[in-house]
C-alpha cells in the first residue's frame, strides 16, 4: 500500500539547520533541515522517549535534552551511544513548497 502524505508545513517556515515539531495526524514529528534536506522524525528520543524538540542542533547532529543522546539527523542513526537509533518517516518538499509527511 503507497504511503499517504500528509501537507504540514511551508519550507520558508523551516529555515536551514533548524528544527519544528508539528502534528501528522495523532503523531507528533520532528521536522529536521539540514544542508537543504528536510526530514521527519518521531518527536520523541527513543532512548526514554523525550521530546526531541527540547534538545539542539548542530550541523547534523541532534542531541536529546535529556540524557544527552546524539543522532545524526541525515540517517537517523544513533551516534553516542550507537544503536539507539530514530524513528524515520518518509518525507518530501512538493512542488508548491509544501513539506509533506507519511507517517503509519
């Protein structure tokens, strides 16, 4: 079955290396812009399920504010420690400059 995408945000509200936090039905997302890539997350560390948007970027690494878990936000992948990795869903920027979010 294709992924239904859900309209949540214009890209000129989410400058570059920025993060928002937005809604997709009941799941709250992370939305993550980095050198001109948007991606999603589920808001929430999966190491204690914190709210990622209480934590900081930079560059490409996202650090929960809780206890200090570090992601790399162009994969999802748990960078300290290793293997605590994020919740992913498929986005994209459509053509009016929407981002757009699938989320199960």
């Amino acid at each position: 079955m294709a992924a239904t995408f859900t309209p949540v945000l214009p890209l000129a509200e989410l400058g570059d290396g920025t993060m928002r936090s937005v809604m997709v039905g009941a799941t709250r997302v992370l939305l993550v812009h980095v050198d001109g890539e948007v991606r999603a997350y589920d808001n929430r560390c999966p190491h204690r399920a914190w709210p990622l948007e209480r934590g900081s970027l930079a560059g490409g690494v996202l650090t929960c504010a809780n206890h200090r878990y570090t992601f790399d936000v162009a994969t999802g992948r748990g960078l300290d420690p290793g293997g605590c990795d994020l919740v992913a869903h498929p986005c994209r920027v459509e053509a009016d400059g929407t981002i757009a979010v699938a989320v199960p």
